[in-house]
C-alpha cells in the first residue's frame, strides 16, 4: 500500500499536467481559466521537482505577454474565446498603452512578484542543466525588466518601495486591509460601466467578495485605462494607492534570487543590488508597526500605515528583513495561532471583527503562503515552527483535499468535509509536492 505521502505527490503531479493547456497551467479548470501571474510562478515551482521542461514552458509562456516597460500581467488570456471569466481582455482594453502586449492580450496590472526566486529555486535542483543554462541567460533579463519597472513606474519617488493601485495586484484581493484603504471611497450609480460578474456562478458567493467590493474593482479597471496603465495620473489620483508588505517582500525575495543566480552564472547584477540597497531599509523603517508587532502596508493616499494584522507582514520573513528580535516577535504570534488549535497561518487575525474563516482572503488558511512562511521560518532558524506550518497545509490537502484556501478551524474538520475556492489547484499541488520533494 502506498503511503499518505506518496498518493498525495502522486496526486499533485496529476492535478498539475491535468490543469496544463498549450505550454502554460490554470489555476483551475473552472474558476481561473487563463494564465495567472504568481500562480504560474507556483506552477514551474511544482513541475522543476519532476518536469524542468515544463517548468520553463510555464515561465515563458508568462513572459510572452511582457509589455514593452517590462510589466508582466495578473493575467494572460491565451485564448480569446473562453467566456466563464469576467473581466475578460476585452474590458480590459490594454490596447490604450501602445506598449502592451498584442498576443496574449493581458490584464492590466500585475501580481507579486516571484520569478526571481522561483528561478534560484530551479538552480538549485538543475543548476548544472545546459538546459537550464541556457534559459537563464534567456530569461534573467526579462525578469529585471520586470522589476525595473515597478522600481521606476511604481515607485515615483524613488523610495525603495513599489506601489500598487488595484488590490487584485496584491495577491490578496479580498483582505480586509482594503477596507481601511478605501476610507471612504464608495463607487456611486454612473461611475463604471455595467458588468456581470462571473466568480459567484463558480464557487459559493458567500466566499467571494461582496458587491460593492467589485464595483470598487471595475472603478479601479477603468482608471487604469484613462491614464494607459502606466501613467503618472495613476499614482496622483487612485484612490487605493498602497505601498504592500507581500507585494515588496517578495519582490525585493526576487532580487535576492536574481543576484545569487546571477553570480551564479556571471551575469551583471550592479542594478539589482542597487535595488537591495534601497528596498530593504525602506520596507524596514516605513513598514514596521511597533503597535501591531508586524509589518503593515502603508496606504500612500492618506500618508499613513493600515494598522492591522494580516498575513503579508510574515512574508518578510523569507526576504531576511526582520531583525532576531522582531523575527521572534513575528514568531510569537504564529506560537499563539498554534496553541488556539488553529491551522497555521490565518490569513487575518481570528480576534479582530473584520475576520471571517470562509470568505476569500478574510481569514482562511492559504497553500502558497505557508510555503513563503514556512521557509521564512526556516531562515531564521526556527525550524519547530516551520514544520508545524508545513505540516499543517499537507494535513488540510491530506483531509479535504488540493482546494484553493481552507478553513484555519480544526473543530470544523467534523462538521466539513472540503476546502474552498477552486479544487484541484494548481498552486496547492505545486507546494504541497515540493513541500514533499524538499523536506
């Protein structure tokens, strides 16, 4: 009889190559059907433990939509006839900047960023390749055009810190942050135009974000449009204009990645420590909340810090940002969670009101982020810890099975017999077999 583990790799590789299309991966047959940007990051993270081909394909499939000023898009829409997704390339009408990407079309804002560190992920399992090898010296360019970009576009004042001005560019749209971000900002009758949503006919509308969180959304698609995506109109009049720990951590992760595996290879990495310099003390000394005992986003409209807890802030983690004293004090909170008999990490804070352990990015349990956090942990060296946050995603795929995000509560788990979201994700087969592949 095969082990747990054995079924549950064996699971994940088949929901990865189930969910590969035309050298790139959905996030879920269903729910996500296009090419999505930090998930396909995930998905050549999961293929490089069995299939360094197709971990490539996937990364320059993502990177065949890349604008002219180095964006790379949340979404790539390889086909143009798929119709079960809103907003499609069509409302998107990137063709307002003349540098956007003509085939894929795109959307028009971009994701965190994770290439770089997926990249000196793969050399470290295929560093000899010529394979490997060669895409490097293909790829490494591609990926600092990226990141030049939101050091330029979306950092106007040269801070360290990228902005971004749409929550879906936040990896966690739904979070509860964004209720404090908007402060006020309500969409009223006139300003968008009409729309019909597609996400709540897929999966259960009480899991998904609310009305008037998606008419905040559309505002904010059409904004874009009016200044071309890239405009300096955008950074002076978007209403949600927010510097994000997880955005910043992993992008200033992605440089680090990006210099090792240059090194590595004897490519110029100049520019990007140059980067490093500047990214790591300002996310450092303006993200830091002594109050919260975390790090916190900063919302650049109003000129002050969103005082919550909320998940992001454990990403610094794994970039090295926090000193020993405040990485114990990241530590002591997660120690908390653990004792609760909570499945580490929540994605927001069980005490405060705005909580809810079902609604997207509002509370639940999700894969990719215990893997970022797991490895954080083991970087500071506290290993107990780690494993009690990887242990416990393999627990909840082992019991509910590959969804896309989990209810943090083990008391459910007799009340409850699946997860939420999409199922057979790509992102939890991905971290879960290299969770395993790795350990």
């Amino acid at each position: 009889m095969e082990s747990n583990t054995a079924v549950l790799k064996n699971e994940a590789k088949e929901i990865l190559l189930k969910n590969r299309r035309d050298g790139f991966t959905v996030p879920s047959e269903k729910l996500y059907p296009f090419q999505w940007n930090w998930d396909s990051g995930f998905a050549a993270l999961g293929f490089k433990n069995f299939n360094l081909e197709y971990a490539i394909e996937e990364i320059r499939s993502m990177f065949s939509g890349q604008w002219q000023n180095g964006m790379i898009a949340h979404i790539n829409f390889h086909s143009e006839n798929e119709t079960t997704y809103f907003p499609n390339f069509e409302f998107w009408d990137t063709q307002v900047n003349s540098g956007a990407s003509q085939k894929p079309k795109t959307g028009g804002i971009t994701q965190p960023p994770v290439f770089g560190f997926v990249l000196e992920e793969m050399a470290k399992t295929h560093g000899n390749d010529p394979v490997f090898k060669e895409f490097v010296s293909e790829i490494f360019s591609k990926i600092t055009h990226f990141h030049r970009f939101l050091y330029t576009i979306r950092d106007p004042k040269n801070e360290g810190l990228a902005f971004i001005f749409h929550p879906w560019e936040s990896g966690r749209d739904n979070s509860p942050l964004w209720d404090y971000a908007y402060d006020g900002f309500e969409v009223k009758p006139g300003d968008i135009p009409a729309y019909t949503r597609k996400d709540n006919t897929q999966a259960d509308p009480s899991h998904r974000p609310l009305q008037k969180d998606y008419d905040r959304f559309v505002y904010l698609i059409e904004l874009g449009k009016k200044h071309q995506y890239d405009g300096i109109g955008i950074f002076e009049e978007s209403p949600f204009l927010v510097q994000d720990t997880l955005f910043n951590a992993l992008l200033i992760k992605s440089n680090d990645g990006l210099i090792n595996v240059g090194k590595q290879y004897g490519l110029d990495v100049a520019e990007i420590e140059a980067w490093q310099q500047k990214a790591k003390p300002a996310f450092e000394n303006k993200l830091w909340c002594e109050e919260i005992g975390n790090y916190v986003c900063y919302d650049l409209r109003h000129n002050k810090q969103i005082k919550q807890w909320e998940i992001g802030g454990y990403t610094s983690l794994i970039a090295g940002i926090p000193s020993p004293d405040k990485a114990q004090l990241l530590l002591e909170t997660l120690l908390e969670f653990k004792e609760k008999d909570l499945f580490v990490c929540p994605s927001f804070h069980t005490d405060n009101e705005k909580f809810d352990p079902k609604r997207y990015w509002r509370g639940p349990v999700w894969p990719q982020m215990n893997w970022l956090i797991y490895h954080g942990l083991l970087r500071y060296g506290f290993n107990e810890m780690a494993d009690v946050t990887k242990n416990d995603i393999i627990a909840l795929v082992e019991y509910y099975g590959f969804y896309e995000y989990f209810n943090p509560f083990k008391s459910v788990q007799s009340t409850e017999s699946k997860g939420y979201g999409g199922h057979s994700f790509t992102w939890t087969a991905a971290v879960i077999l290299d969770l395993i592949e790795n350990a």
